[in-house]
C-alpha cells in the first residue's frame, strides 16, 4: 500500500487496491468522519493571526535630594545587581539572593556591575539600571517588533527639565572614551525565561540584544511649533513648557517564535554614573546633558511590542 493512498489521520480505513469493501468497514469509515468535522483538531484549520501592542510607559517626575525617602528614588527601575540594601527588611533571609543579575549580557564600557557597590547619595561606583516588563502568553506567539522611545522636552526651550542629548560632557571619562563622544551605553533586551524553572534568570534564553549603538544617531524628526513658548495646541488645557517633544526612537525588529506557556522579559538597561562623569547642571538649568546622577528622570520612556497571536476558528 502506497503512502500516497493514506487518508491521513481522519480514519485507519483502507480503500485502495487489495483491499476488501463491505458495509461494517464503510460504516465505521464515515463513523470516523463524523467524529472529526463533530470536533475539528487544531491542526486540521489554518491558523488565523492577529496583531496585538502591549503599550508602556513611565513619566518620571524631578528628582527633589531635600525630601526623604523619595528623593533619589529610581523606581520602577531597579539595580541591575541584586543587593542586601535594596530588599525590604522583612523580605525573609536576605543573604539568600537566587538572582544576582536581573539581566543576561548587559556589561558596557566604565562599568563592571560586579563590582558595583549601592549609592550614597550621589556617591557610588557607576553602575546600571533595568525597567523590566514580563509578558506570560498561554498560546504560542510571534514577536514581531518592539520600539522603545526615549522622549525629552525641546531643544530650544531653555529651562527643560528632560534634556539627556546621549553625549559625554565629563569632566571624567571612563577609559577609551573622550569628551563630546556619543553616548553608546544604553541596552535592549527581549528575553524568555526557562520553562523548568522561571526565576532562575542564569537560565533564560536571550532572544534579541540591542547594545554597542550610538543613541544620539537614533533620533527621530521634530515638527516645531510656531511659537513653542505660547502655542498650546488645542487638545491641551494647559501650556506645556517643554515645546514640542524631541528625542530617539529605538525599533527592533524580532520575528521570534514563542512557543506556548511562556514569560517573555523585555528590559532596558541603562547606565548611572558618578557626578564627575555627567557634569550635571542644576535642575531645569538649560545645558544639555547626558543620564544625570538620576538617569530614570533624564527622558520619559515608552515602548510598544507588536505581538501576533492565533485566532482558532
């Protein structure tokens, strides 16, 4: 018997050549055919797909060193190192740390995060930081794109307050990198956690890295308005100081299968570094400048992931 002869999965009834015919085996063939198109297996119908965007933001708000406990604080960006000092008193054994990393192949120039110790203040070693969103999909997916925007206020208005320009003032530099060169310290991770053991991140898979680019060569095009100080477009009720919004744009292009019941991690790591190496001026002062001594408050930050999902008919 040919292979070609097979009906495929629908009945295990033979009628080719060689074959015997009679009513029990015709009888039990359409038996099998009613049961399937009764309950059609997933296999048997071409899957649909439909795009999903998963939107996030965060608008930080200025930092303000006279006021305790917010002064200084990054959240909802955390440590790329897992530290004693950032675990809630109450949290349990603090010694016992699963995760030292947050994050997978995150290392830039300047900064050893081994050896990174906590802040004080604005003191402490250069170190980095990682806004993490976890995504669960129950079905398998597509991860199409995802595009991160780092937004800050007008060039041309003097006293902003979100004016990272992603280039080194210094006075200081770390080795091998001059004042006035473009920032390249800034990292994109899309990662999916292991099936066997979800919190354990040595185990997860890096799907797609963005590292080693020059931000400030991301930025995308300005439309001004006529008169950024005094116009207030319509939809606003009130003036917004910061003029029209500047700043880069960041797509990946993933295409990455996911397959079912998995968490996928999307992570933006950036850097913080000590004062001498940003030369930061005062708040709202109107001199460009790069992270700051509170990089989470020098841009607001958004991202949008592109997901195809299956429609079963």
């Amino acid at each position: 018997m040919s292979w070609s002869a097979h009906p495929r999965t629908i009945t295990n009834e033979q009628f080719t050549d060689g074959t015997t015919i009679d009513g029990d085996r015709l009888q039990k063939a359409l038996k099998d055919l009613e049961s399937r198109f009764n309950d059609i297996p997933r296999g048997d119908i071409k899957t649909k797909w439909l795009p999903t965007q998963f939107i996030s933001g965060w608008s930080p708000t200025p930092p303000q060193p006279s006021v305790f406990p917010f002064n200084d604080q990054s959240w909802p960006f955390l440590r790329s190192i897992n530290q004693v000092n950032d675990i809630v008193t109450d949290a349990g054994d603090l010694s016992n740390i699963t995760n030292k990393n947050r994050e997978k192949g995150y290392r830039i120039p300047g900064i050893d995060p081994d050896i990174a110790e906590p802040d004080v203040g604005l003191s402490g070693d250069p170190q980095q930081y990682i806004w993490e969103t976890t995504l669960f999909f129950s079905d398998p997916v597509v991860l199409v794109d995802w595009t991160v925007f780092l937004i800050i206020d007008s060039p041309q208005i003097l006293d902003r307050y979100y004016k990272n320009d992603w280039t080194w003032h210094g006075p200081d530099t770390p080795e091998g990198i001059s004042v006035g060169d473009l920032t390249k310290d800034l990292v994109l991770n899309v990662s999916v956690d292991c099936e066997l053991d979800r919190e354990d991140r040595s185990l997860s898979d890096v799907e797609v890295k963005k590292s080693n680019f020059k931000v400030a060569l991301k930025k995308f095009s300005q439309i001004d308005w006529p008169n950024p100080l005094l116009f207030t477009p319509p939809e606003m009720s009130v003036l917004y100081a910061g003029g029209p919004l500047a700043g880069v744009a960041l797509p990946l292009s993933l295409y990455v299968p996911i397959h079912q019941r998995s968490r996928v991690r999307l992570s933006i790591i950036f850097p913080k570094y000590p004062p001498t190496y940003v030369n930061t001026p005062p708040p709202f002062a109107g001199a460009p400048q790069a992270w700051t001594e509170y990089p989470w408050s020098s841009q607001v930050m958004n991202s949008c992931l592109t997901v195809m999902e299956p429609i079963i008919g």
